[in-house]
C-alpha cells in the first residue's frame, strides 16, 4: 500500500507521524527499548502531545533480532499468532557507543542513534552493512476513513535484489513490485496467490520475517524506489531481521524460527496419478487408469481420487458416492495389492445439502455470524459453511471423519482450498477474522496433518495442500494449483515455486500437463520432463485425463522414461530431503539460492538446481530449444554424456528424452538405476557416478547418503579423495554392495572401497 504522492507529499486523504528523534534508549529485562518522538524536542513544551514509537529489539535466536514499534500500546490483539521457535535464554548483548546504542545477537547487530539525534537503526553484520531505517522510515498513518496504519521502510541498496513472499508467478526478482498477502483462489496467472508469506531475503546476505497473520502490504522498491516498505493497519508492527551471510544461512536461521519439514515417506516421491477434477469415473474408469500404466509398465506410487469420489452438492460431507463407489474399502485393497497408496481430496467447507452440515451446525462446529446464525455463502456449494478448527471439539469431529476414511485404507489427503474464508466470520477462540483469513488453512491442514501422523506414524504422514501461510512447510507436500495448459503457464509455475522454495518451503509440485484446457502431446511430454524433476509429481488435469495414452503412444514411453530416471535418482534425493528436515534448505532450490556470488543467476527463473549438484532447465517451447546458463566449471549432461564449460550461456535443442539435467563438476550422484518403485535399501547395489572428478583435487570429501528417507534409515559415509588422476573412495560400511562410474569406467566396491585410474 502506498502512502506518499511522489518525494514530498503525503497521499491525499492521509496524515502521517514519522519517528524523528531518539529520546531515551535502555534495557528492559531481555530487551533494549527505544522511545522516539515524532518532533524535534527542543524544550520541555515539545514533549506535550505525541506520537511517541516505543520500540523494542530482543533476540528469539543466534543472528536473529526481533523489533517491534508501537504507536498506541493498548489496542485490543484477539491474534491468530505464528507458531514461532523462541528461545527466551538466547544471549544478546548491548553496548554504547559514539555512534549510539548497539544491540547484538551472534554477529548481527542494530544500531539505534544516540539520545537526541536524529532518528536510525542500522543493521549490520559484522564488516557488512545490511540495511536499515532513518527518519520518514517508520511512520503511524491514518487515512481517510480513519483507519489507523503502522509503516517501515528499510533500505535497498544499489544493486540489491529481494527474493521470496511465498509463492508468486510473477517476476522472480521482486524489486519494482507491490506484494500483498492475502490468499486468495485465484490460479497462477496473476499477482493473487494461494500462499502468501510475509518473508523475504536479499543477496546482500540477510532476511527480514514480518510476523504478523493479517495483510501485511509490501512495496519492494515501488513506491520509494531505494526502500522495501512493509505495512499493517493498527499500531504495531513486528519483524525480524534475519543474518546470512549466505542465503542459505538465512534459510536455516528462518526455519528454526518458523518450523522445517518433516521427513516424508519414500512412496511420496514417486509418480501420483488423479482422476482428474472434473471428469466421470467409477470404479471401472479407475481400474482402467491403474492397469493401463501397469500395462505399459509405468511406474505409479499413488493414486488419487478427485472431488467427485463425493456425491455431486455433497462436497465437503467426506463419504464416497455409492451410486459410482459401491465397495470402496475393497477397491482400495485391491490398489494396495497392486503396491499403490491411495489419496482422497477433500476441503473445509460444507454444502447444507449434505447431512454433515445439519450435524456440524447441531454442534457448532462451523463458522458463524455476528447473530450466531452459521457463515454460509455460495461460492462453492451451495449454502457451504466453514469448519471452525479453532474449536478443539471441532477438530476431533473433523479427524474422525478422516479416520473413518483411513479405516478403509485411504494413505493421505489433498487438502485443496482454504483461501476464501469470509472476513466477518465469528471463530470459537475470538480470533480477528481478518488475522485468520491467511491463517485458516495452517488449523486446516495441520488438523489434518495431524491425523494421519497419528494414524500412520511420523514420516508416513503426506499432505496434497495447496494454500498455506507462515509455518505452512511443516505439514507438506504444496502444489502451484489451477494452470493453464500452456508453455506460458508451465514457465509462471515454475517461477511460483521457485519463489515459495525461496520463502522457507522445501517440497513443490504442479499439475504435469497443466490444469485448464487439453494439452497438445507436444506441451504434455515437456511437463512430463519438468514433473518427474520436481520434488514431487503429479498427473493432474481438469475437464481431460492426463494418462499418457490420451496423448500418443510416444508420451508413454516418455513418461516410463522419466518416471524411471526420477526412481533411480531416489538415493540422491534422499539426501537432498535429510538436509531439508535438518537445514531447512530446500530440495528444490533457484539458482540465486545456490550460487549467490554469480551475478549472471540474479534473474534466472527458468531453471534450477534440483539438490546440491543437478541443474535442471525444463524445455518451455514447442520447437525444443532452450537457452541456459551455465556456471563455472565443467558440467556434464547425465542424459547424453554432453559436458559444457561454463561459465557461459547455451542455446540447444533436445528431443522429448532428454533436456538440461546437468551434473555439477565434482558431483558424487548415488543412482539405483534399474529401480523401478520406492521400496526398500536405497543404496545396496547403487552406483557412485563422480563428475568431474579433477573437481575434487586437493581435499577429501566426505558425503553421506542414506538408505531410505526415514528418521531411523541409517546413512553410509563415502570418503573420496582424487589425486593425480586417481579416484578413491570408501565407505564406512564394508559390506555395503556398490560402485563406481566416472568417465568411461566403471569398478565394483571390493571391502568397502574402490581406487581407480581415471586419467
């Protein structure tokens, strides 16, 4: 939201109080506190009247510093409040100085101005000046229907870049844009999202977390072009400033603080195939679907049932449509003998058609009006209310009903929607209906997430979510929701989940060959390749199927080979998934995140790194051609043995069996090639295959990969040393089977080690 009229005026129909003058600074228990007038005060006559800002920095953690600035400190704050980490023991230390009053945490310090200067908090880290506030910066606004508003503005440096704000598909690079949060069902090919997260980071080397639930409003150089502007209605506003130096640092410390993702199971990974959401089908359609991949021997972990597994003006009422489902617990058996998990989609709301609505309403477990009457709106079913789960009995009501499906063999839900909660809804807890609009869909998700870690146990427990706020990561996987089927749309979906990996989520899908409209077998075999190189990936369609025989019999043999290349790779994706548990970086990862000292990846949104060490650029053009840049080095294309010296740009063209997978110089990537499903040892009889290996000169490195992606899946650690053109590793399990490909050789591991020539 802006608030000025170009440098000098104030936008019409606003006032404005600016922090202007620091009056006193001192610590107060485990903060330092700041008062700041909004005038010059020269006597004590200047000290009749306000605004005064109090504001307060304290550390939740190492190379954390919290601030908060009021206005008024008495307003009424009914939350809904994020889930934080805090550690209130986290040390900090304050120092005065020449230049004013220090606070630090870890490296990162801010600095207030002395008593009776000019008003400024400094952000630095330790020789890097990071960013900061002055006078105009932090300002209390009303506007013209009176409504109050609190605004900071801190400051953008030339040449700084601010990546992040949850999931966007819009420009990567977010510098010149107004950014709202307030999640909406809009699709992907506009500025509204389904995840808005107020957090964003820079490649000057820190990140700054607003921590408020409601519409917080960003202005990322757009209204002052050197500032980023964060604003609220109200009289306070909190943030956290978070120290790098490196974004991934920045990550790390974010996801301490707002939660990471907990490990996933294996089947998770593989390929998810959907009914489609619009389509007819029964249990003959389904069986034809299952068989058909099995026929053609494609590899399918999942299965999925859309909306309508539910009677038609019956959504949300979670019991099958026995008219299309007559048996559904032996269906499902028989998908689980066929080594399938099953899914079910589902929602928050509740069409009055549907008996779970009279039940609901009975128990006041739904949303409800100001009168008391239940929150009841068209949108979506007809007379659908809201399930409340800011009411306990609510929740445990809801589960059971998720219970009773599990009973009957269901693996996981897709918990779609949970955008469009209506803002003068009356909740159990008395939460502000507006703090809640964006916080809705964590209680709905995390109910549901619940249940089946409870049922199923920790790491069995998966989520098809698609809107999520702060914190959301914890209760994964998230999808890009409603897609066109286009080039156009594949390349925004990827821009969205690169900005929602770069907003503290690790694991991202999409609807392989787009959501809206019949894709032509052309755009359908490049999302294939896209699909089964992302964390996660599922066939999703709208009014058409996305079986790969809808499309030609080469779009089977696409998808098998895709399909299989992403199982073989499961080891390396493992391994990519334990540091997003422990780290919080992400599996899937912009190539800023991974090489933020290459000014030639500031922009680049149309590829990225897939882990540690696989570069990936999906074809986004019916003629096959791809423009893609390169990073130092000598990088090698594990589908044609190409290698590319970088640091440079490419234009190729590829055929619908391969595309940029480029191996980074020095990669050590464990392949299990042959494997075909998700099951069992994920590194008995793997190959090593070693990149590069000149990369390696001059250190060991050890890397560890892991046998599954379970908690209690143990880990093999592999020493590699290379000198002289010869390669040595070894594990530290001798009776692990494996081995080694590099170049053109290939050794067998004998007593857990293998020493090779390989120039």
């Amino acid at each position: 939201m802006k608030f000025s009229d170009g440098y000098w005026r104030v936008r019409q129909g606003f006032s404005a109080a600016w922090a202007r003058q620091t009056h006193d600074v001192a610590v107060a228990g485990n903060a330092l506190r700041a008062h700041v007038s909004s005038n010059l005060v020269k006597d004590r006559g200047d000290t009749l009247g306000g605004p005064v800002f109090t504001i307060t920095l304290s550390t939740p953690g190492e190379g954390v510093i919290k601030v908060v600035e009021e206005h008024f400190r008495g307003a009424a704050d009914h939350g809904p409040y994020f889930t934080l980490n805090v550690d209130d023991e986290a040390p900090f230390s304050v120092e005065r100085r020449e230049d004013g009053t220090v606070f630090r945490s870890g490296d990162l310090e801010a600095v207030i101005s002395p008593e009776g200067g000019v008003w400024s908090m400094s952000f630095r880290s330790g020789d890097r000046d990071l960013t900061g506030t002055a006078y105009k910066g932090l300002g209390a606004y009303i506007g013209p229907d009176g409504t109050h508003y609190m605004r900071e503005q801190l400051r953008l440096s030339v040449g700084e870049h601010a990546y992040g704000f949850g999931e966007r598909f819009g420009h990567f690079v977010k510098n010149g844009q107004t950014v709202e949060m307030w999640n909406s069902d809009a699709g992907t090919s506009s500025d509204a999202v389904y995840k808005a997260i107020p957090f964003y980071w820079t490649d000057r080397g820190y990140g700054v977390f607003v921590n408020h639930a409601e519409d917080v409003s960003f202005e990322v150089g757009s209204e002052t072009v050197g500032k980023i502007q964060f604003s609220t209605k109200g009289h306070r506003l909190e943030y956290y400033v978070i120290d790098g130096p490196e974004p991934k640092d920045v990550l790390r410390r974010y996801t301490a603080l707002t939660g990471r993702v907990p490990r996933l199971p294996a089947w998770s990974y593989g390929l998810w195939l959907t009914t489609s959401f619009l389509t007819d089908y029964d249990d003959e359609t389904v069986a034809g679907f299952v068989d058909g991949m099995a026929e053609r021997n494609i590899p399918l972990s999942v299965f999925h049932y859309d909306c309508f597994w539910l009677k038609e003006y019956h959504f949300c009422e979670l019991e099958w449509d026995g008219d299309m489902f007559r048996d559904p617990e032996r269906t499902i058996a028989e998908q689980h003998r066929k080594g399938l998990r099953v899914c079910v989609w589902i929602n928050p709301y509740v069409s009055s058609l549907s008996p779970m609505f009279d039940e609901a309403k009975e128990h006041g477990y739904l949303l409800r009006q100001a009168d008391g009457g239940v929150c009841e709106t068209d949108f979506w079913q007809p007379g659908m209310g809201f399930v409340d789960f800011t009411k306990p009995e609510a929740c445990a009501w809801y589960a059971a009903k998720l219970e009773k499906l599990m009973d009957m063999g269901v693996d996981c839900f897709k918990t779609d929607f949970g955008e469009s909660v209506p803002v003068d809804a009356v909740y159990e807890n008395g939460s502000d209906p507006v703090k809640m609009h964006n916080y809705y869909t964590q209680m709905y998700n995390k109910t549901v997430f619940d249940v089946l870690e409870r049922r199923r146990g920790k790491g069995e427990a998966v989520l098809f979510a698609r809107s999520a706020t702060v914190g959301g990561q914890r209760f994964p996987v998230h999808w890009g929701g409603d897609c066109e089927s286009s080039y156009d749309a594949m390349a925004e979906s990827l821009r969205g989940g690169l900005s929602l990996m770069s907003s503290g989520f690790s694991y991202w899908a999409h609807d392989i060959g787009g959501f809206e409209g019949n894709p032509s077998p052309d755009l359908y075999k490049r999302w294939v390749q896209f699909g089964l190189l992302s964390t996660h990936s599922r066939l999703h369609g709208s009014h058409s199927v996305r079986v790969p025989w809808a499309f030609d019999e080469e779009s089977c043999d696409v998808l098998r080979t895709f399909v299989n290349l992403k199982l073989s790779l499961l080891p390396y994706l493992a391994k990519g998934s334990d540091q997003a548990t422990c780290e919080g970086v992400p599996l899937m990862r912009p190539m800023v995140l991974e090489f933020p000292h290459d000014p030639a990846v500031t922009y680049l949104d149309r590829q990225y790194m897939l882990g540690d060490d696989l570069l990936v650029a999906p074809v986004f053009s019916s003629d096959g051609v791809v423009d893609y840049y390169v990073p130092s080095g000598t990088w090698t294309n594990i589908l044609t043995g190409e290698k590319i010296e970088g640091a440079r740009w490419v234009h190729e063209g590829f055929d619908y069996f391969s595309l940029p997978l480029l191996a980074r110089p020095g990669a050590i990537i464990p392949m299990q090639v042959g494997r075909h499903d998700t099951e069992g040892d994920l590194l008995n009889d793997c190959v090593l295959k070693v990149y590069e290996p000149q990369a390696l000169t001059g250190t060991d490195r050890v890397v560890q990969f892991r046998r599954g992606f379970g908690e209690d899946d143990g880990a093999v650690t592999f020493t590699v040393s290379y000198t002289d053109g010869m390669l040595s590793i070894a594990a530290d399990d001798p009776t692990l089977r494996w081995s080694v490909e590099c170049e053109d050789i290939t050794a067998q591991a004998v007593d857990g080690a293998v020493r090779v020539t390989v120039a």
